[in-house]
C-alpha cells in the first residue's frame, strides 16, 4: 500500500511501477483497464498515463494516475473498489510493486527505488534541456500560421504542443539518459 505524502496545490501523481509475470501479461491488462474503468468514476481523478514495456524478461507497467488533491487521491487508495481490486494484483506480478507520489513533472523523472530525488536545480537543468528544443522546434513551424497575431497568441500553439512532448516522449527519455547524473551512486 502506497504511503501518502503532503499535497501539492498542482494536484498529485501517484506512480506504480509493476513487473508482471510474462505469461499473465493478457489477463494483467485486463485487470488493469478493469481498474481503470473504476477510476473514471472517481471524484478527483484526473487522468493517467502507461507506459509499457513488454519485451523486457518481467514485463514492466508503469502507471501514472494523475488527482486533482492529496484528498482525491487517499479516497481513491482508501475505496472499498481499489482495496478489492488489489486484492488480485499478486496474481499477476512476479516482483513487489513499487508506488511513488509526486507534484508537477517531478512524476516524469524515473526515480530507482530508495534513491533521494535529484536536487532542484538538476531538474531545473533537465527541464530546460527538454524544453528549449521544443519551442524552437514549434515556435518555427507555427510561425506561418500565426502571422499578425498578437505576441501573446503566437506563443500559445509553440506553448501548447512544447508541453505535450515535454510531458512525453521527451522527459521520460531524459530522465533515463541522464540516470547516471541525476541520481549518482550513493555512498
């Protein structure tokens, strides 16, 4: 069971990182969309995300469930309907499953377990690193488009489509990239 952490007035991501015995991987995604399903009708609940990798030996799921407040989402961990859903879970996974709260785009950076978060200013680095590309990218390729809007508006279609690929393909890829620097060996 995940523990709860202070809230965030950005809302909150709760992460869980599951690795699923290969031959139940069907009857886990059918679990799984089961439970998402249930979450749909939550009060608070304000989307998710998974990112899958079944070719590795123990296929791995990492979901990201994304709670408009810490309340929204201790309601959802403490719901009759979560606790008999998780109730099924070992069936379907080969290793214990690991649960992480985080506030912002703090979810983005994958974090090996029992490690501390990389300081402030290295997520600032990464964000910026990710960032800066894509606004170039989109601020030249919505330019045509945008012609004779007010400066405001112009940067609205570069800003919007920035943070989409910020939030992935791009973050994810980097966090990964960078593991080495941004959580080194500790003691």
């Amino acid at each position: 069971m995940p523990s709860p952490t202070p809230g965030s007035p950005e809302g909150v991501t709760l992460v869980i990182t599951e690795r699923v015995h290969p031959e139940q991987v069907d009857a886990y995604e059918a679990w799984a969309r089961g439970v998402h399903d249930l979450l749909d009708a939550h009060p608070g609940f304000q989307g998710l995300h998974v990112l899958r990798d079944r070719t590795a030996p123990l296929p791995e799921y990492i979901t990201l469930l994304r709670f408009e407040s810490q309340a929204a989402l201790d309601a959802w961990r403490h719901s009759e309907r979560y606790q008999l859903a998780l109730r099924e879970l070992p069936r379907f996974t080969a290793t214990e499953v690991h649960y992480r709260e985080a506030a912002g785009l703090e979810a983005w950076f994958d974090r090996p377990p029992g490690v501390r978060p990389p300081s402030f200013w290295k997520n600032v680095v990464v964000g910026f690193i990710g960032v800066y590309p894509l606004i170039l990218l989109f601020s030249r390729l919505a330019a045509p488009f945008t012609v004779g809007w007010p400066w405001w508006a112009a940067i609205i279609p570069s800003a919007f489509l920035a943070t989409v690929f910020l939030n992935w393909p791009v973050l994810p890829l980097l966090s990964r990239w960078l593991r080495g620097w941004l959580y080194p060996r500790q003691g």
